[in-house]
C-alpha cells in the first residue's frame, strides 16, 4: 500500500476496482471448486456438515490472523455456500 501522502481518489477507485476484480474471479473459481467437492462428498457419502463447520472454523483463524472481522468472514462463507447450494439444487 502507497504512503498516504501518494494517494489521489482516482488511485484509491482504482486499486479498490483492481481488488474487486480479482474478489470476482477468485469467487468463480469457489464455485468451480465447489461443484468438485458436492461431487465428492455425494459419491463418498462424506458428512458435509462436519466439513461445513471445519471450513468455517478455518475461516475465522484467517480472519482473525489477518485482523479482519471473522463474524463478516463467517457470514460470508456461509452465504456463499448457501448460495450455491440454492442456486445449483437438483429438482
């Protein structure tokens, strides 16, 4: 990150417009990863709740590593993941 002194708006729009590029293809590619592990976990009759809460336990450490707030972490996972799960159900 810049010294303070460097930044203009017009720098700050664009590193936030870079970032949020880079949040959008990466969550594409969770959802690619995703539909991998609903296939495993179907064909291995894994417990997805276990590895729900794993996952999320997981999620907060980074968080929390990172000095960020793992409530929105938390939030986030599980919307992301409920998400998918409504989106791509097999009616």
């Amino acid at each position: 990150m810049p010294q303070e002194c460097e930044i203009s708006h017009q720098n700050i729009k664009y590193e936030i417009a870079k970032i949020d590029r880079l949040i959008i293809f990466n969550l594409a590619q969770i959802f690619r990863y995703m539909e991998l592990a609903k296939r495993i976990i179907d064909e291995n009759k894994l417990n997805s709740i276990d590895n729900f809460k794993l996952m999320l336990e997981q999620r907060k450490a980074w968080a929390l590593s990172a000095d960020f707030n793992h409530s929105f972490v938390h939030k986030l996972s599980q919307y992301l993941i409920d998400y998918y799960l409504t989106e791509n159900r097999d009616d």
